[in-house]
C-alpha cells in the first residue's frame, strides 16, 4: 500500500440501539462519542439504526406479501393487456 494516502484502520465498536447489541470491529469509521468495551478499553462508537440483531430478515420476523393479490388488484383496476393504439 501506498503510505499516506489511506484511511487509519482502527477497532471500532458498533451500538444497533433498538436491539441493545453492539460488537467491536475495526473499521476506517470514525466517531467522537466513546464506550468502555468489556475488555476495559475505550473505543469510538457509531450509533447504528438496524443491524443484524434488529432487521426482519435476520430475526425471522419478516412479512410476506401477497404479490399474486396485488397483481390481480392492479389488473381489476386497470384491466389486462389494454393498448394504446
């Protein structure tokens, strides 16, 4: 690598509030906020609004939706195959 023209990659901890999870990484991301981690360091931390502890997806918790119904929605509205000539 070429010296002086990358970022400082550092240990990062990252905070996912609304799931009350956080897990250190490092990252070239900085933050002027601090936490004392459980090894007794101090780290920047980055508030995040979702991560894998809090997505649908990775919590099982995610919707299905009903496409087919819509799609017939869309087509009763608007009727099928209609074109403009």
């Amino acid at each position: 690598m070429k010296p002086g023209i990358h970022p400082e990659y550092h240990p990062v901890v990252f905070r996912d509030r609304a799931a009350d999870y956080a897990f250190l990484t490092r990252s070239t991301a900085t933050s002027d906020k601090t936490i004392e981690w459980e090894d007794g360091n101090t780290y920047p931390v980055i508030d995040v609004e979702i991560s894998s502890a809090s997505h649908p997806f990775y919590t099982g918790t995610q919707r299905v939706l009903d496409t087919a119904g819509r799609v017939e929605r869309f087509e009763r509205r608007y009727g099928r195959g209609r074109s403009k000539r």
